[in-house]
C-alpha cells in the first residue's frame, strides 16, 4: 500500500549523506525511490529499509555525470505523482586544488554537482507546483559562504546550488511547495575517502556525524527554513548576513558609475 507520506527521492543514495536521508525518510515513513551509480549497494539498503520500516523501496541505477541518466530520473519526478520530496544530494568533492587539479575531474564535478542537480530541482519544483504539492532538499555546503578557504569548483558549484535554491524559493512563495538548501561543514561520511582526502588534520570538534547532520536538515525542513545551517546556533548572524546583502540591492543596477570611479556624467 503506498504511504500516506508519499515518495521521497533521493540522489545519491548509496552512502553518506544520501543513505541517512533514506534511512531517516524510511522511518518517517516515506517510500523511496534511491538513485545511485552502485546498483548493488542500493538494492541491498532498499531491501535493509522495507524490511525495517515496511515501507516500498525502489532502485534506479543512474550515473549523474551522464546527460541521459539524468533526463531518465528528471522523467520519474515529472511523470510518477507519488513523489513528494526530491532530496538532491548526488554530487562528487574535490581532491586538490585548482592550480593541480585534472580540468577533466572539474568538469565531471560541474556535470554533477551543477547541470544534474540544476535539472532535478527545476524539473521537481515545476512538477511539484502543478502537483500543489511537494518539498526539494538541495544539499550544498557551507563553503558555499566562504569559497576562498576551499576548492573553487566545488565552492562555485555549491554557490550556484544556493542561489538556485533562493530563487526557486522566491519564485514557488504563492505555492505549497517548500524549499530548503542545507549548508553542510565537515561531515564524517565516504566522500573524503573517494577523493582521497583525510579527517586527520582537521580538528574533531569541526567535523559533524552525519547522522547529526541528517537530523538537523530534517528538522529544519520541518521547521520551514529556506537556509539551514546545522552548525550555527546564533541564527542573527545569518539574518545580519542577508541583511547586508539586502542593502546592496538598490546599488547593483544604475545608469551611471559610481561617482568614485571619476567617469561618465
């Protein structure tokens, strides 16, 4: 019997930070939809969670960085009405800096971490809003506030799932459908490994479990916050960000330059 909650679909699945989702979202009730490149390994966690939560957990095999497994996921959330939360959280890290890295692995990253995951929060939030219904879950990251302390791809390709989400965000508001971006730090999961990074030089007090991490994302979803921050407790400075941000708006756009720069009338 389908549930009541609807489907949740989630990107990534396989491990980390896309596998607690599941497992959280199984336990909330929802059925699932896991979409990974490791066909083995999601069979085996949507076996693990059916059994467990005696909800309906399906598979689809799809490799993000490839244009036609993305478009046949983007046609599951068009065309399957049960689905009811997208939580878009494919992507791959860095494993250098710019200055050494293969442009090649930078482009792979921009394939996933920017055109996929830009495809399946438009293509959501349009089925979503015919649907009067629905929630997206963009996974980004905190460097997404600070590029320059970390890899410039990876920051940017995080910046740009921010923006989108901010704008969706503003472009859904007379619609039920909800929005949220979730802005990880360090997160004890396999991406560091993948690349071959290390927790070793970072100081444990910066690095988060990622269940801790899942189940503050969820209960800021809950709580209807655009942007959630797992890591910050005084949430005025994010409203003292936004609202510098906010300040520059009547000085982006003017027909003339700036006095300062000594040109034009």
């Amino acid at each position: 019997m389908p549930s009541a909650s609807g489907t949740a679909l989630v990107t990534g699945a396989s491990s980390g930070i896309g596998a607690t989702y599941a497992r959280k979202l199984a336990a909330r009730g929802y059925d699932l939809l896991l979409v990974a490149r490791d066909e083995q390994r999601l069979s085996a966690l949507a076996a693990e969670l059916a059994d467990a939560h005696g909800i309906e957990a399906k598979t689809l095999r799809a490799d993000l960085s490839v244009a036609g497994d993305v478009q046949h996921v983007e046609e599951r959330l068009r065309n399957d009405p049960s689905i009811a939360l997208l939580v878009n959280n494919a992507g791959i890290g860095p494993r250098k800096s710019l200055l050494t890295e293969d442009v090649a692995y930078l482009d792979q990253m921009v394939a996933i971490n920017v055109t996929a995951a830009n495809r399946l929060a438009v293509s959501a939030a349009q089925a979503f809003a015919h649907r009067g219904k629905g929630a997206i879950v963009n996974v980004a990251s905190a460097v997404a506030l600070a590029p320059e302390i970390f890899n410039g791809t990876y920051s940017a390709s995080k910046a740009f799932v921010l923006a989108l989400t901010q704008s969706l965000a503003h472009e859904l508001r007379d619609t039920p459908v909800k929005v949220q971006a979730i802005l990880p730090g360090f997160t004890r999961t396999e991406i560091f490994d993948r690349v071959g990074g290390s927790f070793d030089a970072i100081d444990p007090a910066r690095v988060m479990d990622v269940e801790d991490l899942v189940d503050a994302g969820l209960r800021g979803l809950d709580q209807g916050e655009l942007l959630t921050l797992p890591s910050l407790e005084d949430t005025a400075l994010l409203s003292q960000f936004h609202t510098a941000r906010y300040a520059l708006g009547p000085h982006l756009s003017n027909r003339e330059p700036a006095p300062r720069y000594g040109v034009g009338a």
